[in-house]
C-alpha cells in the first residue's frame, strides 16, 4: 500500500520517514519530496508497505502524531489527477518576442 505522509518537517529525511513506519510493519521504500533546484523538502513524503493490514496499522496509529517536531497527517495515497492542457506556454501570444515589430517604426513594406 501507498501512504501519503504530509506536514512533514524540512529536517525528517528519507531514513527518519523509513524508521517511524519500520515499527508497524515492513516498509519497501520511504521518501521525502524534494524541490528540483534547492534539494529542501517539500514538506510530504510517500512510504510503501507491502502488508495493507500494517500499512492500516500504521496509518492509524500516526495520523496527528509528531514526528520531528510537527504533527503528521497520514493517509492512502490517492492516484495523481491527470493534468489538463494549459494551452499555449510560451505566453503573451506574441511567440515570446516582446520587442517592437517594423510596423511600430512606420515601415510598411511588410
């Protein structure tokens, strides 16, 4: 099963999040979401246990409970909503090219 762990502190770590599941059952992996570019957490993490009865226990017995500091809220993980077209991203509709055209300067050989 896959759990969803949010609230988390920016200090727990991948090892922390494995060690405070590890005591209801079997944990196959533990991690804790990291932006791209700084490497800071994110502030969630997901950990998967193989036995949904331990899985279950843990979500139970976690749910509101501090861990590092701050009070953690636990759950299933949900499945990803599938993203929806955004469109054009280059915004502005002008092909990202915001300077002045030769129409603006009075050329009208175009």
């Amino acid at each position: 099963m896959d759990i969803y762990v949010g609230n988390l502190a920016y200090a727990t770590t991948d090892e922390g999040l494995k060690a405070a599941f590890a005591a209801y059952g079997e944990v196959t992996s533990a991690r804790v979401v990291t932006d791209r570019t700084s490497g800071r957490s994110k502030g969630f993490g997901f950990v998967e246990m193989p036995d949904r009865e331990q899985a279950q226990a843990a979500i139970d017995a976690l749910n509101g409970q501090p861990l590092d500091g701050r009070p953690v809220r636990v759950n299933e993980s949900q499945p990803k909503p599938p993203r929806t077209d955004r469109g054009d991203r280059r915004g502005g509709g002008r092909g990202g090219y915001g300077g002045y055209g030769r129409r603006d300067r009075g050329d009208t050989r175009w």
